[in-house]
C-alpha cells in the first residue's frame, strides 16, 4: 500500500481554499517567511497532537509500520520525549533510574521536575564526558551490587561523538532482571534503515526516542517517541498524557507536515542510503591514510581526534568554517561532522579536499580529563529548584551545581544538578573553557 500524507494533505486542501481565517496564529496566512499558508492551528478537522483520533493518528500509523513499532510525534524534540518516557516509567510509583553519564540535560530537566533518584553508570573506559560506552557486563555488574534494582536503565547510544554500544546484550540483560531499556536515540532515526537495522526498537530496547530532525530530513524539532508491544500495552493509553505534560498546546503543524511528509521519503530510504554509506567509509578511509584519526563507530558521523593530527577541534573547526562548511560540534579533543544523503557525493568531495589540504602536525599529547564521581550532596530536584547564583569557576570549590552550565551543543552536563564540586570538578570546567556555574546559593 502506497504511504499517504493525511496532515499535508489536509493542509494544502484547507490553504487553496483560501478561507478567512479568523483562528490563530496572527499572520492569518499572509506571507512574511513564505510558510505561513501553510502554518495553522488545531482548527475543525485538523487533529489534535495530543488527543489525536484523525489525520496525525493515521500519520503516527504510518510512521509506526516504519519503525515497526508504535510510534508517537513530538514537535518539541527528543527533549519532550525524554520527559515523557520518564514520567511514563515513574508513573506508578517512584523508581529509581540508572542512566548512563554522558546523558542530555533535559534528562535532568526531567529528573528533577519528577524527583527520580538517579544512580549514575561509568564505563569501565572512561574517555571523558561525552563519551559512556557501557557494556553488558557493565551493567551486570551494577545490578550485582545495587540493592532496589532500578526500574530502568538508560543509555544515550548513539552518544555525541559518534560511539554505539552493544544495545541487543544489553537489552537482554535488563529483561532478565526484570528492568526496562529505555534509549535516547536521538543522533540515530536513520539507524533503522542500515542494510541491517541497528536502531534501538529492532535490538530490544522497550522505550526509545529518535530525533527525527538531526539525521532525517525532517525540519527542528521533529522527533518520534517508540514503545515495543510490551510497553505499548502497558503505557500506551498514558503517552499522548505524558507529552502534553511536557509539551506545549500549540505544537507546530509546520513539523507536523514535515513529519508526516518524512514518512513518503523513509518509505524508501534504504535504496537512497546504501550507495552514500559506500561514499562516507570511502571517505572514512582515506582520512587514517592521510592521518587523520578517527573516533566512534557510527556509520554517518565522522569524529576527528584532532589532537592525533596536531589540532585541536577548533582549529580544525575554525579552518573548516573558514572554507564555508560548518561542523556539528568541536572542543579542545573532537571535530564532529554529521552526514546525511542530502549532504551528497558533492559535499563529501568538498570536505575531502579542504581537509586534505590542512597539512598534519605534531600530535598534541594532552589528554582529556576523565569524569570521576562527585559527591551528591543534594537530590537533583532540590538542587535546580533552590536559590542559586552565578559565580566563576574559581569561586565554586565546595559548592553545589543547582543548574548545569553548558549550552548546546553537546549540552551533557560535566557536573551534575546537586553534585558538589570538587577540584577535578574545576579542572574539568577549566579545560573546557567553563568560566562560571550556577551553584545553589
């Protein structure tokens, strides 16, 4: 059966019409961006995110035969359906959770605004704050130790730099200890369309957010929250409740269309995939032949370890935009370049030659400062929630984080809401350019 597009459908029908529109928004369908015809409301017939019963029902329908799995909209980013997924674990009772370092500040937000306990996971490679790369016997040996086993664990996979871990071991693991998998795929919708699915959904995970916008051509803020059968029967009445908690009542039907639009192209995405997957490892390739060295093992992000090639991130960063291309992210460590088949064979060709011609230097042999544990001197609820000032970073020794200070991106916390910070803590922030925290007064 031929994949449809009820919202856009039902947009473009209700913009020829040319109605008087006396409904919000205030721009009534008059041009200013170019967009605004099609820009409308939860008028008559246009459905509603949150109670959705017509056209963004039928196009959550068709994106969950996709993904194969229920699958619900958000219009507000993965951050919406991190909140949701957690309100949704927690609904019954209040569990703790055991989450993996490297998570996103809106799993804090999130955190704190539902006063879960966080037992927070280390690798036993630690490579930094970005970076968790767990495995099963990570895992297990924390469920070994922990008293109240949590009521789910939570990974960040892919992480920001590109690393992926072993999610179908892990998966199995939880559901052996009667724990759920909860994976903020954020940096990885396109997985599932790999000549062999690597998405969450597919390797176990019970609840599972995707970004629909970072890696898909879908406009910001689209993104798509996944349950598996299981959690589907358990949860599913509560979900569209869980979003709307967190989410605003005048969700952008712009993303609405661009989501269910999405839903055509992914139909046959594989086919338009593979070919620029061959392109990207070719390219993988001769990068360490030239020298470069690389970071992570996602198949459409390449990380540089710039300090291999006798940079820094930035400085790479900083010739790159230089020459008119514009990296995802860069530090003192890390060049990020997130690739998609919209980049093309052209975009490729055009970021071989300028790297290419940057000419190698002597390593730098800094490292990276590795993330210790800190003291949780206040929960993390308490901690965002009270009184809190700015103060440099040289004044902070002994205070409590109230509010992570770090932008996005990455917007991974190095310290986390109501830890006390140490001197690793500052030396950390120091590294990383960090000049002043919010810490509670």
């Amino acid at each position: 059966m031929a994949m449809n597009t009820p919202i856009c459908d039902f947009v473009q029908k209700y913009s020829r019409a040319n109605p008087l529109r006396l409904h919000m928004p205030g721009h009534k369908g008059c041009s200013f961006l170019g967009v605004e015809h099609l820009d409308i409301t939860e008028i008559e017939g246009a459905d509603s995110l949150y109670e959705a019963e017509g056209i963004i029902a039928q196009s959550e329908d068709n994106a969950g035969r996709i993904f194969g799995c229920k699958t619900f909209y958000s219009t507000e980013g993965s951050s919406q359906c991190i909140r949701a997924m957690l309100y949704l674990v927690q609904m019954h009772s209040k569990p703790k959770i055991a989450a993996g370092r490297n998570a996103h500040k809106s799993f804090l937000t999130a955190a704190a605004l539902l006063d879960m306990d966080v037992d927070w996971l280390y690798p036993r490679d630690n490579a930094g704050y970005l970076s968790c790369a767990l495995t099963a016997e990570d895992i297990s040996a924390y469920l070994e130790k922990t008293g109240e086993k949590p009521a789910a664990i939570y990974l960040t996979n892919p992480d920001y730099l590109g690393n992926m871990v072993d999610v179908a071991a892990i998966a199995e693991l939880c559901h052996k200890n009667g724990v759920l998998l909860l994976v903020d795929n954020a940096h990885g919708a396109y997985l599932k369309f790999l000549p062999q699915s690597r998405h969450p959904m597919d390797l176990g995970a019970d609840i599972c957010c995707d970004s629909a916008h970072k890696t898909l051509p879908v406009l910001t803020g689209g993104a798509y929250l996944h349950l598996s059968k299981e959690c589907d029967e358990k949860f599913g009445s509560q979900v569209k409740n869980a979003m709307a908690i967190f989410g605003s009542t005048s969700p952008s039907y712009l993303i609405l269309q661009s989501l269910d639009r999405a839903n055509v192209y992914l139909d046959t995405y594989e086919e338009k995939l593979r070919p620029f997957l061959k392109q990207v490892n070719t390219l993988k390739e001769k990068l360490q032949e030239w020298g470069y060295g690389l970071y992570g093992n996602e198949p459409l992000k390449i990380t540089l370890a710039a300090k291999a090639y006798g940079y820094t991130g930035a400085e790479l960063g900083e010739i790159l935009i230089e020459q008119g291309i514009i990296p995802e992210f860069y530090d003192c460590d890390y060049l990020v370049l997130m690739l998609t088949p919209e980049t093309g064979r052209e975009g490729l060709e055009r970021l071989e030659e300028v790297l290419m011609h940057i000419p190698p230097r002597a390593a730098i042999s800094e490292r990276s400062p590795l993330i210790r544990p800190a003291e949780q001197a206040m929960s993390i609820r308490e901690a965002m929630l009270s009184c809190s000032e700015l103060v440099s970073v040289s004044e902070s020794l002994g205070r409590i984080l109230a509010v992570p200070t770090v932008g996005c991106p990455p917007a991974v916390p190095i310290v986390a809401c109501g830890e006390r910070i140490d001197s690793h803590a500052i030396s950390c922030f120091d590294y990383y350019g960090i000049k002043e925290c919010c810490v509670v007064e």
